[in-house]
C-alpha cells in the first residue's frame, strides 16, 4: 500500500473515480474552506462511491472560550501540540451544523447519515475514565455522504 502525505488544500495525486471510499478522520476541522477538499474528494471517488469524515462536534468547539463565540460564523482557535519536543500551534475551525452540511450538498454530495456515535462498550473496563467522557459528552460527529451514482436510463440500466 503506497503512503502519501499531501496537503488537502491542493489538488489530490489520484486520478478521477479512483476510489470506492473516502475516509476523512478529524482532519476537515483544521480546514477553514472544506470546499476545494470536498471537491476533490468528489472527483477521485467513483460514481455512488461514500465519502466518511469524522469532525469535532461543532458544540464542543464553542465551550473553550468565555464570552461563547457566533455560533453563525465560522471562525478559529488555536491549541499547542507537542511534535518531537516541540510546541506547534495547530489551527482548528469551527462552524455551525448547517454550514458542514452545505459544504457537502454544495460539493454535490448526498448526505447518507449524519451519528453521534457511542464508544464500543469493549472499552468500558480498558479506559473507564475516556468511556465515560466519550458516552456522556459531545465529542465528535460523523458524516456519510454520498457522490452521485452513474447516470441510468429509464431501464434502471447505466446509460452508453
Ligand atoms: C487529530 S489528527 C487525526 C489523525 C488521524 N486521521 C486520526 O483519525 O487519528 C489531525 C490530522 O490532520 C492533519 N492535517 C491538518 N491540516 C491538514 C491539511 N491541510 N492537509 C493534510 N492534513 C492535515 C494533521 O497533520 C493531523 O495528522
């Protein structure tokens, strides 16, 4: 299996329809344009091939800060992370609900499922502290959209 490392602000190293999925783990929330990203996660996937992102929970991102940021308006903060003994300032972005859907519709996704999944219940007894946090809190929220499937005639059979 090959390994890239690309910046998802540029144009992706694949070719169009290259992909059954798309797997987005946390990362669309350090993106303040999901648009381009989107875009081109559209184009490498196939026809009706699903596109599965996961991002921070646009809830939890507005209880750092005191007074609460617009909710309405997408806007950034800043955390600290520790890289190889070195502090780097990650850039996180928050935007409300409705505009992480209209980013997906208006790349011409359809959203499949929008979930606030629960964690396995396996990781009750290994991490009892994190499983209750993660049960009880927002925390992250899960998208499945879908690129559009190929065109079909009125037979339901796909056009020539
Ligand atoms: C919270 S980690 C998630 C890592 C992994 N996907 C996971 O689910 O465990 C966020 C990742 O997003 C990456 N990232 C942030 N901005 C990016 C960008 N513009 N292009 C590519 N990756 C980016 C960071 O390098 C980091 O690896």
């Amino acid at each position: 299996m090959a390994l890239h490392v690309v910046d998802l602000r540029d144009r992706l190293p694949f070719a169009d329809g290259a992909f059954d999925d798309v797997v987005a783990s946390l990362v669309l929330h350090y993106l303040a344009d999901w648009g381009p990203t989107l875009a081109e996660f559209r184009r490498v996937l196939r026809p009706g091939g699903r596109l599965i992102a996961s991002v921070d929970h646009p809830f939890v991102a507005y209880t750092f800060e005191e007074p609460r940021p617009d909710y309405f308006a997408t806007t950034s903060y800043t955390f600290d992370w520790r890289f190889n003994g070195q502090s780097v300032p990650m850039r996180f972005w928050r935007k409300p609900l409705h505009a992480m859907t209209d980013a997906f519709t208006t790349a011409g996704f359809r959203l499949t499922a929008i979930s606030e999944p629960q964690p396995d219940p396996a990781a009750r007894e290994l991490f009892p502290d994190g499983f209750h946090d993660l049960s009880t809190k927002t925390t992250f929220l899960f998208f499945v959209v879908a690129a559009p499937g190929p065109a079909t005639g009125s037979d339901g059979q796909p056009e020539k």
